[in-house]
C-alpha cells in the first residue's frame, strides 16, 4: 500500500522506515519543514539504530517521500496513520489538539474525493479519544463504509524500536466494536498477531503497559531501598524474586477481581510496611498498597447495596476457592457489612466444614460471624432460587445448573471475570469491567 504517515517524530519516522522496509510506499506529512526535507533526503529527525540505513533505502527505491501539505499526503495514499505528538498539559492532560487538527484535515480530504481510505490512530490517547474522534469528524464516512477506523497502539522502545517493530512483543488493534476486521489491513501495517479489542479497551492496553511498568521500576526500587538498610545485595534478591515463572512473573495475579485476602498476603505487605515506617524507610508503593485493597472492597460493597435488593446469596467465602481459609476474605467483610446493615443472607461454598474449622480460621470467623452455621446453605441452589442478587466469588457452580436456577428477574455480580454469565439471560453486571 502507499500510506501517509502524519508525524515524523518518534513514532511516525520508526513506522515510515519499517513500513517502508516491508515494501510499502511512505509519504510523510508533518508541519515543520526541517523534519521534511531531512525524510526527502532520506535521514531520520531522531537518532534510533538501523532507521537511517531503512529510509536511504528506501529513497532509493523511490519509495520515500514527505510533504507539509496534508491534502497532498492523503490523496496519494490508501491509508494514513496518525502518530502526532500528545503532549501533557499542565493539568496532567493530554493536549490532543495536535490529533485534532490532522482529523479534520484527514476528513476534509476523504469527504471532498469520496475516495475509500484505512485510518489508523497511533497517538497515544486516552481511552474514549478514538471514539470522539470518529464522532467529531468521522462518523458518516465510517457509517458510509468509505473509511476504515482503527486504533493501533505502539510499544517501540527507544533505542531498540526498530527491532521491536520487525518482532513485536505485543501487537493490537481496536474496533469499532471489538470484532475481528473483515479484512487484514490492519495487520499489514502492524506486524505480528495482533489482539483485537474496542477502540476503548486498545487505549488502554498502551496505559496500562506503562502504568504496569512503572510500577514494576518503583517496586524493584522500593526493594532496594529495604535490602539497603539491612545491607542486602537488592539487585539479587529481585534476580532470585524473577526467576519464579510460575507465579511472580507470570499472569497468575493479573486477573482483575476479589481483592487480595488469606492468612498471608495481608499480613506481610502489613508487617513489612510496619518495618519500613519503624525505620523510616519511605516506600510509598507498599503503603498505599492497603488502601487501594480496600478501595476495591469498598467498590464491591457499593455495588452491591447499589442495587437495591436485600436478599442477597454469596456463592464463596473463603478467600480463594478450593481452601477453607476464611483468614483476611474479602467475602467475610462483604458479609460482615451487609450483616450490620440489616441485609438477609445466604451463603454457599463447598470447601467450608464448620466442624472442621481449628485454630486461628475458627477464632477468626468466632469474631467476626459467630452466626455464620445458620447463614450457610448446604447447596448452591437453595441460595440461588431464594435470593434476589447473586455475588459470585468463586466458580463453585455450573454453567448449566446456573443457566436453570436463576430467574431473569435476578440480579447477578460477578467478582472474579466470570466471562460467561454476560451471554445468559439476566440483570447482570460484573465488579471489573
């Protein structure tokens, strides 16, 4: 394809070389005449390895050229990607004016020749961005079929983005409507095996990669700061945390859901917090850790009593399934809430013997629900058919049983990404998405 490619900054100039490797046409568009006439000469406005030696190339081969003139870039290419700069504001926003400005001149262009075009957004934009976009300027030539809108994150690495475009570690696309393209346009320009979300869920992959590797610095760093003070080697005690695959770097944690509970967890991240306050060590990480646990709690909570319904079955309580640990359960603290709010529950897990609960588990639910024997049911279905909002913790029931029991009239929330209870037919509105 020939593809416009407005932007030549970072982004725009890594996609033009790349793109321009694999044998399509560049023309790049950009407002300042200096990063045009160096893409004329076939160099690069920044330094990345590799990139000059592409876009001599593919001078060469006649395949390279820019422009300032918007108009001129559209009408003699098949697609455009839109890599403009989205710089912060002082507010923290995103100035997104500069997205904008090349919309409308994209949209100008497209509804003057009625010409068919593939758009790709590239700019890093807040979720909802895409879609305002297409609404503002879009909207009738992508309902008329005659343009083609996707929103195609980048994850190129300075320094190694060359490398990481030819063999992308992560490859997305987003849609309209979160299906499958008709056509495979959007992974020519793209490379690899892309996913496909919404337009909403692709711009929130890019935040959420970067907020997750923020954090994965601040944490490594927080260690540091502890094995410091106890004249710890921390770059080994991370290389030694890392080499756990199986649970640490894995994505057996990165499952939205229940808050994190259990007789652990809670009271490390507690005692290590404690340590680092005693001995004035900062660590604004795990601080905050707590509070954003019992955030998630409380948004739980919300959800539930925001419902309006007081008869209310909990399918799970202990912290996890397969285990009768009720030890830090979030679902006891939903339960201990609604209890002191007068609500009518009904409780089943198949892992809890009462009888069998000893020691620190039994003292724990003597406290907090001495009543809980009359509250647990021996069958899910007993809890099911008798209440009028169902929180499902735990995937202690099946699909079919469930697609019997419940009425259309009841209401269902899920807490752990229980996918499939969105396609049977009840009110049904999940914890996390």
């Amino acid at each position: 394809m020939n593809v416009s490619i407005f932007g030549l900054g970072y982004v725009g100039a890594v996609t033009s070389g790349c793109l321009a490797e694999l044998g399509h046409g560049i023309i790049g568009a950009d407002v300042q005449q200096a990063k045009v006439d160096a893409f004329n000469r076939g160099f690069s406005p920044i330094i990345e390895p590799e990139l000059d030696d592409l876009l001599q190339k593919a001078k060469r081969e006649g395949r390279l050229s820019a422009t300032t003139n918007a108009a001129d870039a559209v009408a003699q290419s098949d697609a455009s990607i839109i890599c403009v700069g989205t710089p912060s504001l002082e507010s923290g926003r995103l100035n997104l004016d500069f997205v904008r400005k090349v919309s409308e001149q994209i949209s100008t262009v497209l509804r003057a020749s009625g010409k068919k075009h593939i758009l790709l957004f590239r700019s890093t934009m807040l979720p909802g961005s895409t879609r305002a976009m297409v609404t503002d300027f879009f909207e009738d030539l992508r309902a008329a079929g005659q343009v083609r809108i996707y929103y195609c994150p980048e994850f190129l690495r300075e320094g190694t983005a060359v490398k990481d475009f030819r063999e992308p570690s992560l490859a997305v696309v987003g849609t309209h409507d979160g299906k499958e393209p008709e056509s495979d346009e959007a992974k020519q320009l793209l490379g690899g095996s892309p996913s496909v979300l919404g337009w909403e869920g692709a711009e929130m992959i890019k935040y959420s990669c970067n907020y997750f590797h923020a954090l994965k610095v601040g944490f490594a760093n927080e260690i540091g700061r502890v094995c410091k003070f106890l004249g710890e080697d921390g770059a080994r005690v991370m290389d030694v945390v890392c080499s756990d695959t199986r649970l640490n770097i894995s994505r057996y944690y990165m499952k939205p859901g229940n808050p994190y509970g259990g007789s652990c967890l809670p009271k490390d991240v507690s005692a290590l917090l404690s340590l680092a306050r005693q001995e004035g060590i900062s660590l604004p990480l795990l601080d905050n850790t707590l509070d954003t646990n019992q955030a998630h709690l409380d948004l739980l909570i919300k959800l539930i009593t925001g419902k309006g319904r007081r008869k209310i079955g909990l399918l799970g309580l202990a912290f996890k399934a397969d285990t009768d640990d009720l030890r830090g359960s979030p679902m006891v603290a939903v339960a201990e809430t609604l209890l002191g709010r007068g609500y009518e529950l009904r409780i089943y897990d198949p892992s809890l013997n009462l009888s069998r609960l000893i020691g620190a588990n039994e003292a724990e639910i003597q406290r907090r629900m001495p009543h809980l024997a009359s509250l647990l049911k021996p069958g899910a279905r007993e809890v099911i058919e008798d209440s009028e909002l169902i929180v499902a913790s735990q995937k202690c029931v099946a699909m079919e049983e469930l697609g019997t029991w419940v009425k259309p009239e009841q209401a269902v929330i899920d807490v752990n990404g229980w996918r499939e209870l969105k396609t049977l037919p009840w009110q049904y509105e999940g914890l996390c998405w």
